[in-house]
C-alpha cells in the first residue's frame, strides 16, 4: 500500500522541492469541505465530493506529469464522477433506496438527480462546461469515459486505489465512502423537498419546472463553490508559512461583539446629541425599529424602504451586526451599484469599526486569464489563486458588479467567492439599479441564498422596485421567510420632514425637448443668480466631458467665479473620494454663509445615491423615475435651505446612448410616467414624482416582458440565460434531434455559455492600479514582487484597491501599463493619469459610467 501512500498530489520546484500527498490532500479537502457543507445541512455530500475529486491523480500518467516527466494533456478530474457509478451500484443493493423514497413520498428519479448533481463539481473543479456542448452531445456522458482508449488505467490502479482510499477512509471515520455516499443521500432529499416547495409558489406548470431546474443548477453551483474553496485554500497553503486566515465561530461572534459595541456607542451619541431636530429624531426612532426587526429573524429577504436622507446607512449597518450577533452568522457583505456610495460608506463604516476586519473589494486587481483547466501549471495555482481576493474578511464591502459576478460568472475567483456568502448577513444598496435583463435570474438565486444559504438579505432603496410583484413578474422574489412580513418599516409618519425638494419638468409639453450645452449653462447661469451650488448628473462619461469643459470656456461662468468640479469613474475611488470630501466641505461652508465662490459640479449617476453631498440645484437628464428621485437626494439634503430645493429634469442632445439600451428603455417608460401623472401643460411646473415611481417600475418590467423575454437576459441565437440556467430548450431540442431521442440524463443546463455571456454591465475592461499618491505602496509593491514574497503582495493588493480603475481592452491598451507578476497586474503609466479629472487617454476610457 505504500505506493498508494506516497502518491502525489502537488510537486512544486522554487528553491526547494515541496510536495504534498494525494492521500492528505484528498482527506484535508474532505475535511473542510465537510465543516462547510453542514452550515447548510450537506456535509456528507461536500465531505464526499471532497474525498473524489483528485481522485484521477493516482494514475500513473499523472504521477509523470506532475514531475514534469509527461508534457502531454492529462485529465484529473474525470476519475472522481466515474468512480460514483460504482459507488451507486453498490449503495443501491445495499440499501432499499426506492422503500425510503417512497416512504419519503418522493419519485425515484431523484436517486439520478443525486448523482449527476454530485458528479458536475467534480468534473468541473477546474473549468465549467455545458451538459449539453455545442456538438449537441452529453458532454458528462464523454468525461467520464475518458479512459475507453486504455490511456488512463480506471479498472486497474484506479479501482485499487479507490480500495486503499475507502480502507484509510473507514479507519479514521469508523464508516467506509458507500455509508457516505448514502448518508449524502438522505441529506440532498430533503433539500431537494425544499427547491419543489420553492418551486411550487410559482403559477404556471411551465414556471415552476424552470424554477426548479434554476435551483438544481444553484445547488449544483454551491457544491462545486464548497469544492473549489477547500481545494484552492488547501492546494496554495500546503507549503507556506503564512497561511490564509481562516475565522473561527468563536473569533467571529467576538468580532460581532466588538463591533456590536462600537455602533451601539455611535447610537447612544445620536441619542445623547443636545438640541436635536425633527430629523435626527425621526432618524433615531427609524433605526430603533430597524434593529428591533433584526433580532425576529435568521434568514429571509426583506425591503429596506428609506426615504433619501434618513440614516438608512448606519442603520442597515446596525442591523446587520445586530442579526449576525445574534444569530451567529459567518459574514456581512454591504453591496451597492455606486462606486461613489461604496467608497463614501466604506469610509463611514471603517470610522466606527476600525478597518482590522473589513475588506473594501471593488475589483479583481489580480486579473483571471482563462486556461485549461487539467492543463493548469502548478505554480500558477499556488500563486495566482492565493493572491485573488477570496472574501475570508467577517466584513465585506463590495459592488454589486462583484457580488452578481459571484453568483453566475465562470472564473475561478468568482465561484469560490459564492461559497463565503453561506449562512451572511448581505445588504443590496440602491437595488433598484439592477438592470432589468438580470432581474428573473436575480430573484431566483435570491430565494436560493435565503431558503437554501441561510442568508438574511436586505433590499434597500428609497425607490423600491416591488421584485415581488406577482402581476408584472413570472420569476418574482421571495420576501420575508416563514412570516409574511416583506418590508422591514410598513409606513413612515411624518414624511414631510423629508419633502426638501421640487421637481420641474425641462422637456417641454410633449416630454420631447432637448437641450444643448449652451441650453443647460444658460439655465444653470439663470438659477445661480439666487442660488449658490448646482449639480448635474449626466448619463455617459463622454456627456460629462463635454458639459465640463462648455462651462470652463464659458466667460460668464467664469465672471460668476464659478468652481467646475469633474467627476467620473476615470478617477480613481480614493481620487474621487477626496474630490467629494472637498465638496462636502465647500457646500457645508456656502449653507451657513462661510463660502461665496460658486461652484457646479458635473457628474456620471455616481453621486445620485448614497453621497452626502447637499446642493441647491440638482439637474438630470432623463433616465428612470428612480435615478431622479435619488438625485433629488443630493439637493437639499439636510433641509437647512430657507426655502425648498430645486431639481431640473432636462434631455441633454449631447449624449449618445448606443451603448446605454437599458437605459433608452428606462426613459421610455419614465416618460410614460410623466405622463399618466400629469397630462396638463408640464412646462417649468412642479411634478409629484413620487407618485410616478411604481407607475414606472410596473410599465418598466410590463415592457420587458412584452419585448421577448428581456428580464430573462436574452443573448445570441435568440436564446436567454435563464433557458441555459434551468431546462435548456434550445439545447434539449438539438439533442434529440441529433440522437433521435430524449436526454436520459437530469441536468441540462448550458453552465459555461451562461456564465461567459452574464455581464451585469457590458464592457471589455480590464482592472489597473493608477500612480496617484501612492508612490510607497507601489514602491512595496514592487519589492515584494522582486522578492516573491506573495504574503506581502496580498497584503498590498488590498490596500492598493482604491487605486484602481477599469479600461477598455482596446488594441492601445498596452502602450500604456506595465505587466508584473508575469502580466497577472497591470500598472497604468503616471502620463496617463491626471490629478484633476484622472484618465486621460480617451482610448483607454471604458464607454458608459
């Protein structure tokens, strides 16, 4: 047995030579695994999948390979899945399989399910593929007979060893892996009673099918996620002194105890503040029931709706240690659309918590280039996975880019990402900034976080977009949990405190009119006359550019002694973070009469959320009813105003929206709205547009749907993500035609064609670190790279995450970053960054925010 014993696992050549163990691996990642998978009540089925996934590595020609004695193709991963045929036979004599389904009330072709959904992650633990690929074939079916040409010795060593691994197995767990293998079984009945159960809530026969595959392939997701983690952490630790730290429950509920106190402090502040104002009043009791509601709850979605202005940060930060506290949950994460929102709230969180135990992820610094996976070089493994951010931080901020990333796209990070969000604590900031495309597959996987994850989720907005509505939406969300309650606070008395604002229509009766750059200064001059700051919110980069600079060259601007501010995700987030922070101050000092210079700034829909920033005008060009309404909360946004603010609805010529189609939908049914609202002469006249927001969302998602099956995320060939994710139509119907039969075989889904096309904002980019006062970390950086010291980069990586920006991946791009860490960073050259309005080169510049 010893030459079982001393098989390989990894072998790596640097100065020394370090080697691990098949044996050690296999049982190390079984282990982990295992702990993870009972978090969500799987932990027979992840420790066994586990225990099989390098299964293949015993083969002799991988043992070659690995030593770099074999410079061919090897295949790993196939062995593992073909190992549960036998495994099956084997449980199925032994145990009456068809009396417990039966007793169960469940039918028998869920003991196939069981399989096919254990294989997937095996065989995909280095790369998704589709079930059925782009030949029409079973592509399962093909991997696992990779070994009929007698390359691969499977019914030789490869039995043998699956003998030795089920002995070693037996001595350390008192059981052998077919007691496993059942024991998994029992396990997955019961969460599969809960995907039909779930699946059933919906209306039609067709629906319901489609919901349940979703499900199946989430699971399928999630167990692959457990895999992916346990391997990468285990494969890129083995050998290093300074592991990746991993929390343990009893660290955890100590850091939710620290952080407990630290906002409860920052509570009693509020509380304890002399001479407060209606506001902060209403405030406080706001958050008070906020919390309250986060003790009643484990796991659920719920809505967070918050008028602008109202605290809903600290208090949706508030419940969430509060619910995490209480209730022992494994992570935090705080999502939002908004760069500028996250890196605003990222600085208010880290001022009350410290910044010890939060990331602040708005990128992949280190970029995943595709390779095959069973090809993969073993260093690259070690090296490029341990440095990508993995989310093992109790609190986690990110966007939303990253988090739906996390939850369909294909790289590597991304899917070990999915499994962090077990058993958390998630916040969904300005949720309504979803893109509609992604909303079905966005509400499923929702029902799958909170029913199956054990997650507790808050959709927060000031803009609900109502994803539970059953009449506008096929696939609708699930809120609340065993309760029907669906919204954290039911109704808000005394909203006039928060009626600071008036909206007025610059679109001319027929909602048709456009302005051009001479149009809005000339307006903008007009207003300043009586006013002091003014903010326009602009909905390409390109628009921002060109209003910016009609103001600077504009002479009357200038006798006005009139600040232009420039703001775009061409800054950095910590460049356009002190540009804000600036603001703030300027805007404060012109409220209370300190300030005289005027000032304009002219910004992307980047402020139009989340940023404390206070102007006496706001302008914006049209987009959804729900982007104005939050713009609305940059004016006024303290009601320290002697009389109420003003906020300008305009349609600037100017702007090019060919790469903005989402949003040409948007205006259609904003303007739709506008409206049904109000049908009299809107020129210069005041708009109640609260009262068009819900018009807008179901008139939004009504189009959608009539416009051939838009929220399911169409892509080529007329097919959509959501068929690929569930039943797989398209695929089905090739199939049978090819084989002049129906699949055998459950699962069908089209898992990497899916994956590859989900894009939540569509633009070939890539991440660089900008030269922008950070000349030591860049020089650290540098010196930890000429060292190896990979410990040391990770640690710099994070902190140079605010320095980054995204460009386009153009043909220029090259010309102007430097490649380290063998082009896995990108390094943009100091000429190509400006200190005021950031990226220069426009070639460079990504199209749309």
């Amino acid at each position: 047995m010893d030459e079982y014993r001393n098989l390989l696992a990894h072998y790596y050549e640097d100065d020394c030579i370090k080697k691990q163990f098949l044996i050690d691996h296999l049982f190390e990642v079984a282990r982990r695994s295992k702990h993870t998978g009972s978090l969500v009540g799987l932990k027979s089925s992840c420790e066994l999948i586990g225990l099989l996934h390098d299964f293949g590595k015993s083969d002799d020609i991988f043992q070659l390979y690995i030593k770099g004695e074999y410079r061919g193709r090897v295949n790993h991963s196939s062995a593992g899945a073909k190992i549960l045929d036998n495994i099956e036979d084997k449980v199925e004599n032994k145990y009456n399989i068809e009396g417990i389904l039966k007793a169960k009330g469940v039918k028998i072709r869920v003991w196939a399910l069981y399989k096919e959904i254990l294989q997937y992650p095996i065989l995909a633990h280095h790369g998704l593929y589709d079930i059925i690929d782009n030949d029409f074939d079973y592509r399962t079916g093909i991997r696992l007979e990779y070994d009929k040409y007698g390359e691969y010795d499977f019914t030789g060593k490869g039995l043998n060893f699956f003998s030795f691994l089920n002995r070693e197995y037996g001595k350390l767990n008192g059981k052998n892996i077919y007691a496993l293998y059942y024991e998994g079984f029992i396990e997955f009945v019961e969460i599969y009673k809960k995907l039909k159960d779930m699946a059933a809530r919906l209306d039609s026969r067709l629906h319901k099918k489609k919901a349940l595959y979703f499900y199946y392939g989430a699971l399928v997701r999630l167990l692959l996620a457990v895999l992916k983690d346990a391997d990468i952490y285990d494969s890129s630790n083995y050998y290093r002194n300074h592991k990746d730290k991993v929390y343990c429950e009893n660290e955890l509920n100590m850091v939710w105890n620290q952080m407990g106190e630290a906002i409860e402090n920052l509570y009693i502040k509020f509380s304890n503040k002399t001479h407060k104002s209606e506001l902060d009043i209403i405030r406080t009791d706001l958050a008070n029931d906020i919390y309250r509601f986060s003790q009643r709850n484990n796991k659920g979605a719920y809505k967070l709706s918050m008028p602008v202005g109202s605290g809903k940060t600290y208090a949706a930060l508030r419940y969430s240690i509060a619910n995490a506290r209480k209730f022992h949950k494994s992570r935090i994460f705080y999502c939002t659309a908004f760069l500028s929102v996250l890196e605003q709230n990222s600085s208010s969180i880290k001022e009350v918590l410290g910044d010890k135990y939060v990331l602040e992820h708005h990128s992949n610094i280190v970029e995943n280039f595709e390779k095959n996976g069973d090809e993969e070089d073993q260093k690259e493994y070690l090296v490029n996975e341990y440095l990508k951010e993995s989310w093992e931080s109790p609190i986690v901020l990110t966007t939303i880019v990253q988090f739906s990333n996390t939850m369909f796209k294909d790289k590597s990070s991304n899917i070990r990402r999915f499994v962090k969000l077990i058993n958390s604590v998630i916040i969904i900031d300005e949720v309504q900034s979803l893109p509609t495309k992604v909303i079905y597959n966005f509400n499923l996987m929702t029902n799958f976080l909170t029913h199956i994850m054990n997650c507790n989720i808050l959709h927060c907005t000031a803009t609900q977009p109502n994803f539970d509505n059953k009449d506008a939406l096929k696939y609708h969300c699930f809120y609340g949990y065993k309760s029907n309650e669906s919204s954290i606070i039911q109704s808000i008395e005394n909203s006039e405190v928060f009626d600071r604002v008036d909206y007025y229509n610059l679109l001319g009766m027929d909602l048709n009119m456009t302005l051009n750059t001479k149009g809005i200064a000339d307006h903008i001059k007009d207003q300043l006359k009586d006013e002091m700051s003014a903010l326009v919110v602009l909905n390409t980069k390109k628009a921002v550019s060109n209003l910016y600079n009609g103001l600077l060259e504009d002479s009357e601007i200038q006798d006005l002694d009139c600040e232009v501010i420039y703001l775009t995700t061409n800054q950095c987030p910590k460049h356009r973070l002190e540009i804000i922070e600036e603001m703030k101050k300027r805007l404060k000092d012109l409220r209370t009469g300190k300030g005289q210079k005027k000032l304009i700034c002219v910004s992307t829909k980047l402020v139009e959320a989340g940023v404390d920033i206070d102007f006496d005008l706001v302008y914006r060009s049209l987009a959804g009813i729900d982007s104005i309404i939050q713009c609305g909360g940059r004016c006024n946004r303290e009601g320290k105003k002697s009389s109420k603010g003003k906020l300008f609805i305009f349609e600037y010529g100017d702007e090019n929206l060919k790469y903005l189609p989402d949003l040409k939908k948007q205006k259609i049914a904003a303007k739709s709205a506008l409206r049904a609202l109000k049908k009299e002469n809107l020129i210069n006249s005041k708009i109640d547009i609260e009262k068009a927001c819900d018009y807008y969302f179901r008139k939004l998602f009504s189009n959608e749907e009539a416009e051939s099956k838009y929220l399911e995320y169409p892509i080529s060939k007329g097919d959509t993500i959501l068929n690929l994710l569930t039943t797989n139509p398209n695929g089905t119907d090739n199939y049978r035609n090819k084989n002049n039969e129906r699949p055998y075989f459950k699962l069908k889904q089209g898992f990497k064609t899916a994956a590859t096309n989900f894009d939540l904002i569509k633009e070939n980019t890539i991440s660089v670190i900008v030269q922008y006062n950070n000349a030591k970390l860049i020089e650290n950086l540098y010196e930890a790279i000429d060292c190896s010291n990979y410990y040391d980069i990770k640690i710099i990586l994070k902190k140079l995450q605010p320095y980054t920006i995204s460009i386009r991946q153009s043909e220029e791009y090259e010309n102007y970053v430097s490649k380290e860490l063998d082009g896995e960073i990108f390094i943009l050259n100091r000429e190509a960054y400006d200190e005021k309005v950031g990226l220069l080169k426009g070639e460079l510049q990504s199209l749309i925010y």
